[in-house]
C-alpha cells in the first residue's frame, strides 16, 4: 500500500506540474501579446523611453520566465522518470507476461488443486483475507461474488480463492464464505507459497493468467479504493476477463492494490 501511495502521489504531482506549466505559457503568452503593443504603440508615437522600459520589461520577463518553465520541465521529468520506474518494477514484480507459476495445492473442504487440471483455461485467483477491512468492503458491495458467479458456468474460466495470510480466528475463514455465500473453491495456502510465487503481498489481490498460461493481470479489482474523484469506476478484472475471452490483449495489465499485509510468510 505504501507503495501504491507514492505512485499515486507522484502521478498527482505530475499532473499539478502539468497544470502549472500550462498556466505559465497562458500566463507568459498574456502578457507577452500585452507588452507587444504597447512596444508597437511606443514604436509608432516614437516615445523612446517607453520602449525603452517594454524592451527591458520583455528581456527580464522572457528571461524569468524560461527558468520558471525550465525549473518545471525538470521537475515534471523527474515525475515522469518515478512514475515510469514504479510502472516497469510493477510489471517485474508481478510477472506480466511470464509463464504462471504452476501450483499444486488444497482447498478448505479438502479438494486438491494444481495448475496443470486448469490449462488452456483463464484463471482467476484472488487473494482474500475475511479479517481484512479492504476484503470485507469488496465483498460487502457484492461485485467480487457476482462477477465471480458471471464467470460461474463459463467453461473457459476458473475462479480459485487463495487465503494465504495467518488468521487471528481460524473459524473466520468459514464463516466468511458461509456469510457471502462464496462458491468458488478457496485455497488454504497457510504457508504463503502461492503468494510467494505470484508475488501476492497484501488482501485484496487478483491475478488473472491467460489460456496460454502467462500471467495478464496482477492487482487491484477495480480503482475503487480510493475512490476516484470522478466516480467514474474502472473493473481491472472484469476487463481483463473480458479482453482475454475476446482473445485481446489486457488493455491494463497490473494497478498496485490497496489493502492489508499479508503475513503467512516473507518473500525470498
């Protein structure tokens, strides 16, 4: 989550640089277009110490106002530069376009599990923790359980819920997908392995792996935490579900998530 607040951070300080920049060159252009006639005014009326003054006023200004905009551009660059990095380590971390990493593993009720039943499939795994305040508001809003019943029948999609963080309560787990009547299969991966392996470090997170077995999507569910100011909300992994099944390529392939820690295990 720090993470994804600096990036967040950063990218809004790109903006605001932005804005000002466009500001400045508005600004600049106003007074410029001014200043150019009353020196055209003073040319005419052959009134040597008011052009005197403009020409001076112009030189300053032309000058102050190239290390204003200089002094944004650099700024605005090293915003860019964050933003990219945070991009390309995001990409790296969560594998996009990599092979999946393949899993064997055993549900809740006691069913094994393994990469190799699902291939030539979409999977989804989503890491849930029922302790987690961020896991509780998606289910609680009702658009990770209905989209996961949308895909329910879909033969060519298999959703598995992953719970890889140590629980305070171990009965929550249970009685969470009682409460939401969750059906898909759910992981218990105790030990943190499958999150170790898909670089999975806090509850709520999606990973979403192609037919062909690599990895198209790791992060949040949508942009609704935090909410965007717009409202206008944007589902990551029903887009991507969506793009995959259309045989398109994931139009937006990782958003860091917010949410809680997971803490079954430390990353190698």
């Amino acid at each position: 989550m720090p993470q994804r607040n600096a990036q967040m951070n950063m990218t809004r300080q790109m903006a605001e640089t932005e804005a000002q920049i466009r500001k400045l060159k508005a600004e600049q252009h106003k007074l410029i277009a001014n200043l150019r006639t009353i020196q055209t005014l003073a040319t005419e009326e052959k009134a040597q110490k008011t052009l005197n003054k403009v020409n001076e006023i112009l030189r300053t200004r032309n000058a102050e106002h190239h290390a204003q905009l200089s002094k944004l551009n650099q700024r605005l660059q090293r915003a860019k530069t964050i933003v990219a990095n945070y991009a390309k380590r995001n990409q790296a971390q969560n594998r996009i376009n990599t092979v999946a990493p393949a899993f064997s593993a055993t549900t809740i009720s006691g069913d094994k599990v393994n990469s190799n039943q699902y291939k030539g499939k979409v999977i989804v795994l989503e890491w849930l923790n029922p302790e987690c305040q961020f896991t509780q508001y998606g289910y609680q809003r009702g658009k990770v359980t209905n989209l996961a019943k949308q895909y329910a029948k879909n033969k060519d999609v298999v959703w598995l819920g992953v719970s890889s963080t140590k629980l305070k309560k171990p009965s929550a787990l249970s009685a969470f997908i009682k409460q939401f009547k969750i059906q898909h299969p759910v992981i218990n991966d105790a030990s943190g392995q499958m999150a170790r392996l898909y670089y999975a470090q806090s509850t709520p997170h999606f990973v979403v792996v192609g037919k062909k077995g690599k990895i198209a999507y790791s992060g949040a569910f949508d942009n609704n935490l935090p909410r965007p100011k717009d409202g206008k909300i944007t589902g990551y992994v029903a887009n991507a579900l969506k793009e995959l099944l259309e045989g398109k390529p994931v139009t937006i392939p990782t958003i860091a998530p917010a949410g809680t820690p997971i803490n079954a295990g430390r990353r190698r």
